[in-house]
C-alpha cells in the first residue's frame, strides 16, 4: 500500500484550506498512492477557535473532502470540526477525524483532548469514547489524533481490533524538546501494537512565514511513517511537504511473530464508555 502524507499548514479559513486539501489530493494521486493522511485541524488552525467554524457532516467543508477523494479516486483522511454538545452556557465542537474515499466512509472523535502544556482543549471541545478501525482498500486502518499518542492503551486496542495501519493526524504544539517527543511516540506506538504508524503533523507556521503568538498547539512539522518493528521509513522537515511511504502489510504477521507483544501482554484492555 503506498501511503502519502500532506503536511500542510492551515490557514485559520476553511474555504482556502479546502483548497489546500484538494491541491495536495492531486499530488498524492500523481505520487499513485492510495491513501493520503492529512493533519488534525485542516480545516482551520488552532490559531482559531474550533467552536467558530463547526460544521456537520453534510456541511461544505466535509462535502467538498468528498468529491475531492471522488474526483481523486483515493482515500482521504482529514482532521475537521463537527458540532458538540454545549458545557452549559459555554459551545464545544468535536475533534473530528473524517475518512472518506472508494471503499467508504468513516468518523474518529478524539478521545484524549489536550489538556497539558497550558493549553486546555476539553474547554471548547467535547471528548470522543469510541475508537475506530475501517477498511481502507482491503486494509484495516486504527484512527488517533494527536495527543491520543501519549496512550498506548489506544494503539493496543486498535490493534486487537485488527488495526494494521494507525494514521495519527496531529496538531503538536510547539516547544523546547516537543518535536522530539512526538516523533518517539510514534515510533514507541508503532512498537506498542506492532502497526504501521503514519504521523501526519501540521507544518510550523514559521516555516511559511506565519507567527502564532499564542500557546495554541499549531504544529511543529517532522511528520513521520513508522514501521511495526519501529523502523522509519520517511520523514519530513518543519516545512509543507508530501512524504510517500510503500507499506510491505504481508510482512505484518512476520513482524508480529518476532516481536509478539500483544500475543504476549497479561493485561487486559478496556475502552471508554463515555
């Protein structure tokens, strides 16, 4: 399966980043790949907040991923913003996932919001409690977003529900040290659940001239494909750019017998409930 990563930086506009997705849409179908991962928050940086530009499913910003994934005949994965349910008086929207290409259609609500690094997501955006895996031309694709990273538990789950591929749409926030982590915790979940891992991070705003004064989480770049025996297999630098990455899926169950740690693990694994 070859896979593509658009390493884009959003705009805080969703018409010009819906743009941006059906620009990049193309590239990935010249590059012949079948499956194209762009980051969390696509639709509009975090640099704006999320409540402002929810939109549903059926909205523009989704309909246009749509035909885009048509016109392109691949599977796209698009971080965007649906309506959540209200904290009191206070509007939330979900940190949405979208999957959408020839084989279907599929939703991820993120599960672990950002609340850490003094940023606090969960203040504008209602959590998610189901994880995910769908087919994505005959292979089982494991939804994360972002900081879902930080919790092998998630990546263990995916994987026992036959989860070969996680794509990670993310939106990491910057700072001493943080490009680093992110790029372990990758390899470090690859190595949790013996899956391929494809991190699609937002670009560094700097690296295209833009400078984000706030702590919101914007993007470092350095997106990464990871291999189940964690292997890199590309990398990307802080700027926009399309990674493409050949993924060998007969050789999982060789890598899983090598290094059985799921087989192996004694304890057992339960999901959210709400």
């Amino acid at each position: 399966m070859r896979v593509a990563v658009a390493q884009v930086a959003a705009s805080t506009e969703p018409a010009d980043n819906l743009e941006l997705v059906r620009q990049w849409v193309r590239r990935a179908a010249d590059a012949a790949a079948g499956l194209v991962v762009f980051p969390e928050a696509t639709m509009a940086s975090f640099a704006r907040r999320s409540t402002e530009v929810a939109e549903p499913l059926d909205g523009e910003f989704a309909g246009g991923v749509r035909t885009v994934a048509a016109e392109a005949g691949i599977t796209v994965v698009v971080g965007l913003f649906t309506p959540g349910a209200a904290a009191g008086d206070r509007p939330r929207a979900r940190n949405t996932t979208l999957v959408v290409g020839p084989h279907g259609e599929a939703t991820y609500d993120k599960i672990h919001l950002f609340d850490a690094w003094g940023f606090e997501e969960s203040r504008h955006v209602e959590a998610g409690s189901t994880p995910v895996v769908t087919d994505a031309g005959g292979v089982r694709l494991g939804l994360a977003t972002c900081y879902d990273v930080r919790f092998p538990e998630l990546f263990k789950h995916l994987a026992r529900q036959g989860a070969q591929v996680i794509v990670v749409p993310a939106s990491w926030a910057n700072g001493p040290g943080k490009a680093a982590q992110w790029q372990a915790l990758c390899v470090a979940r690859a190595l949790d659940s013996t899956c391929f891992v494809v991190g699609a991070g937002q670009a560094d705003p700097a690296s295209v001239g833009v400078q984000v004064e706030s702590a919101a989480p914007t993007g470092v770049g350095h997106s990464l494909v990871v291999g189940p025996l964690g292997d890199v297999l590309a990398r990307a630098g802080e700027a926009p750019e399309l990674l493409v990455a050949d993924l060998d899926i007969s050789g999982l169950d060789a890598a899983r017998d090598r290094l059985p740690v799921l087989a192996n693990s004694r304890f057992g694994l339960v999901p959210p409930t709400g």
